[in-house]
C-alpha cells in the first residue's frame, strides 16, 4: 500500500511532484522514490508488504523502458508470472511488478486479469506512442484522482495531494478504467459482468430453505477470497466489531492463521460497554484471537474530528460518524500489524442494509444492489482507505474481491429478500452455521457509529459539546448543508480544502 504521484506533459515540474507526494507520507512511511523524464513524472511513497527488501518504486522492466509507480496489491501475481509472463524478467518479487510486465508486453487491455487493488501510472521512458497509462482497480477500492490544466495531467492517491488552486479542477478517476494520451478513458474491466451464469433458482416459495449446495457454494468462495487477501510478508490481522461481517472475516482468517501456526490479532473499539465492544470480545475469545481494544471517551472522539475530516476528505455526517471511531481503531491496529482485514461490502454484496427490505421483487433488489456496489468507490472504501492509510496501515475488503462480487452477483436476488421481518442476510448467516456461537451469527445488524457509541459521542446536545462544533453555514450560500450535523463538519472541511469547495466537492463523489 502506498501514495502514488504521476505527471503527464511537457517539462513536468519534479517542484509540484515532489510537493504533492510529500502530502502523501501518511501512505507510505517506509521510503521513497521518484522518476523524472521529459515528458513525465512518477513520485511513490511506500508501505511495504511483500517483498519488503526489493519492493521500491518506481518499477521499471529490464532494459528500462517502461517505469511505473503503484499502489495496492495484485492477490494473483504469482499464477499470472506463470501463465501469461512466462519470459518475463521480473527484477524484484513484488506483486505491483506484474501490471508493469503486462503493460509492456499484451497491451494495457491486458489489465482484466488482474485481481487485486491497485492504482497505478506508468511511463516509457523514451517518450513513444502511449507513453503514459494510469488505471485503476475496477471496485474502485485504491484511490486515485486526477486533473488537466496547462498541458499537464496530473494523478495522485488523495485530494489533499494537489496544489491548492488544483483542487478546483480535481475529478474522481473512474474505476475499471485506464488512460492514455492518445487514447483517453478506456474501460477495461465491468465490476459487474454484463452477463452472470446462474446455477442455481430462485426459491419457489418465500421462507424456502437454501439449497446446501448454495451454502457451501457462499461458503466456498467467502473463504478462498479471505486466503487470497492473507498474501503479505508481514502480519496479517483483522478490524473486528462484533457484527456479521466482520465476525466472517475474522473466523476465516484465524482458520487460515492456525493452519500455519500463528495468531490472528483482531483490534476493537468503542465506548465503555458499547454493544459492539462487548460482542467482539466473544468472538476474539471464541476464535482464539490475540485481541487488542481501544476504549475512548465522547470528548476523545469529538477531539478526533477535524483531523478526521480532514484525512477521509469529506464531510458527508455518514461517513464521518463511522470514520471516528475507524480513526482510532486504525490507529491501535498500526501499533501492531500493517495490514487488516475488514467487512466492507457484504451489505452490498447480500442486501443487508433495512431500507432494502421495503423491496419485495428479485430484480429491482438486484439494480439497487449494483447501484450500491459501483458507488462504494465513493463512499465506504473511501473512508476505509483514508483511516487506515492516515496511520500507514493497508485495509483489505475480501467480500469485494472480483470473483466473490461476481459470484454474490449471479445469485438469484430473491434469496436474499428478507422474508416475513426474518433476519437480513439469511442466505451468508446460514452458509457459516457452526463457524460462530449463534448469537453472533444471529446478532441483529447495526451501524458502526451506533454499535460503537460514536452517534451519542458527537450528540450536538450532549454535555461536552463545544462552540466549534455549533458553527454553521447560512443556508442559501452553494452547496448549504442538510443537515445542522453536516453544517459543521463542512466548516470544518473548508479549513482544511478552502479551495475544493463544499459543492465541488458533493458533485466530484456524487457523479463519479
């Protein structure tokens, strides 16, 4: 996991590359790197976790040719070094070299057979034909923005990484595209397959029980995504919050870590006696974690806030309620492992949400629930990214792996349409039946913020509320809040983004 920088025109400024990857150290605090050519700049910050001695970037190929800065991981680097670049000379075992090898040698269309999450530019050296390309994983899970002004295309993982007076023309790299000069936006990869095989049927009556061959086939895929996203050499743990999704994650994980004779270290927080908290200590002590919490104050949260904004460059109330008590969870995580695991994108993925159960027919649940997948890249995984990256800390999301988002996605929709105010997600509590104690398995949903204590923290009523966070924003000015909630945490976004204003701002994540 890393911050990535490129620049593309003539007479690239190293000045203006340098200053935007310094605003990304955050991401990569264990080097970095850079690559200045005429017509080009790459500037990388770097978080190593595979190949820890020869992983530096820039990449380059053999003679030198073509040089690339990436950020993220490709799970399938060594079958595709076997399969598709058998004559490769690969100078380092870094997974982030594959796409590099790819490029140069089947195009960039070749990019469809990577699984991962990744952003990344690359460059040739000699100035020829295309020679610039930038990507980005098609689930939009790693980060990546970019602008156009005065000749140059600029990149780079964060919008606090462009200039001031650049933000204004900052816009949201689409996900499952590439570009090129010559070529422009191209996609290369549908998060969602236009065509889904199905191999199972709809249920002929409502409350019908899942077929066991659709249990295990749920089973199955949730947990080779899981194996697939343990590929690191450093330690691997798990965020763990007691709920569904994250309790999935972590009983697979600790299987995957016990089968090789280690420990899962699974990290919580919330407020004293947070339901969250209390459930998972159960499941830490029903998997044999080695467990770590972080129990905070309302007044510890509420003091969080400004940087917290700042770092998830956004100030939608969502996202900053579950981004708080996120922050510190990363930070606890960062004192131990490097790498996490999370529950992202099971909701999405098995209709766990509440508003969806006013949905009563296969197909529309079907539409809403690709509407939801292809805006996580704006939402969630945003705020996934930047808690954990402000610690120098990787998130890894196996529910959104492409094959289980595929696989979730060719499910007939009408098994996961709660029945008769039955519990949501039947269809994966049941898959797992045995891998958790049942009140886990069985736990009804709740919001990170709420599960936490983060809702009643920031309570503007509540007794430690300060005049700072009663600011407000006159409601007819652009882009006026709606909400008193939302109205000071876009004071708030304004001190640290006076440049990308508020309404800017809702339109660039609205519209991506």
């Amino acid at each position: 996991m890393c911050g990535i920088v490129g620049i593309h025109g003539q007479a690239p400024s190293p000045d203006l590359g340098r200053r935007m990857r310094d605003r990304l150290d955050h991401r990569g605090p264990d080097g970095d790197g850079e690559l200045a050519l005429e017509h080009a700049w790459l500037g990388h910050t770097r978080l190593a976790i595979v190949d820890l001695g020869g992983g530096a970037q820039p990449l380059r190929t053999p003679e030198g040719e073509l040089w690339m800065v990436g950020n993220g991981e490709v799970y399938n680097h060594k079958r595709l070094r076997l399969e598709l670049l058998p004559d490769a000379e690969p100078l380092t075992d870094s997974d982030n070299e594959i796409p590099l090898h790819l490029i140069g040698e089947h195009g960039p269309s070749s990019l469809r057979h990577l699984r991962g999450m990744y952003a990344f530019c690359a460059a040739r050296a000699d100035g020829t034909g295309d020679d610039f390309i930038a990507a980005r994983d098609p689930v939009g899970i790693k980060p990546l923005f970019w602008a156009r002004r005065d000749g140059l295309t600029v990149f780079a993982s964060e919008l606090k990484a462009f200039d001031g007076d650049w933000q204004r023309d900052v816009e949201l790299f689409p996900p499952g595209h590439y570009w090129t000069p010559s070529g422009g936006l191209r996609r290369f990869h549908h998060v969602v397959p236009p065509r889904l095989r199905r191999e199972w049927d709809p249920p002929a009556e409502p409350g019908e029980p899942v077929p066991d061959g659709l249990r295990a086939a749920v089973r199955g895929h949730l947990v080779a995504a899981v194996e697939r996203e343990m590929m690191s050499d450093v330690p691997v743990g798990v965020f763990l919050s007691g709920g569904l999704d994250s309790s999935l994650i972590a009983a697979i994980a600790a299987n995957h870590a016990r089968a090789a004779g280690e420990t899962l270290h699974s990290f919580a927080v919330g407020t004293e006696a947070s339901p969250d908290l209390i459930a998972a200590r159960a499941v830490a002590e029903h998997l044999g974690t080695e467990h770590h919490e972080r129990v905070y104050d309302p007044a510890e949260l509420r003091a969080a806030l400004p940087e917290v904004i700042r770092s998830i460059e956004s100030y939608d109330p969502s996202l900053v309620r579950s981004a708080l008590p996120n922050h510190l969870l990363a930070e606890l995580a960062a004192r131990t492992v490097k790498v996490v695991l999370t529950g992202e994108g099971a909701d999405e993925l098995f209709a766990g949400y509440e508003y969806v159960r006013a949905i009563d027919e296969g197909g529309e649940l079907h539409t809403e629930l690709v509407r939801t997948i292809s805006e996580l890249h704006s939402l969630n995984l945003q705020r996934c990214d930047r808690v954990t990256m402000a610690h120098g800390l990787e998130a890894r999301v196996p529910f959104l792996d492409l094959d289980m988002v595929a696989f979730a996605l060719a499910l007939p929709p009408e098994w996961k349409l709660p029945q008769d105010g039955g519990m949501e997600k039947r269809l994966l509590r049941e898959a797992f039946t045995g891998w958790l104690p049942d009140e886990i398995l069985w736990r009804a949903k709740a919001q990170f913020g709420d599960g936490s204590g983060a809702r009643e923290a920031l309570d503007p009523r509540g007794p430690d509320a300060t005049d700072e966070l009663h600011r407000v924003i006159e409601p007819d000015e652009p882009g006026a809040p709606r909400s008193e909630e939302e109205a000071r945490y876009i004071a708030i976004y304004r001190e640290h983004y006076p440049d990308a204003s508020p309404e800017r701002t809702m339109s660039l994540f609205a519209t991506a």
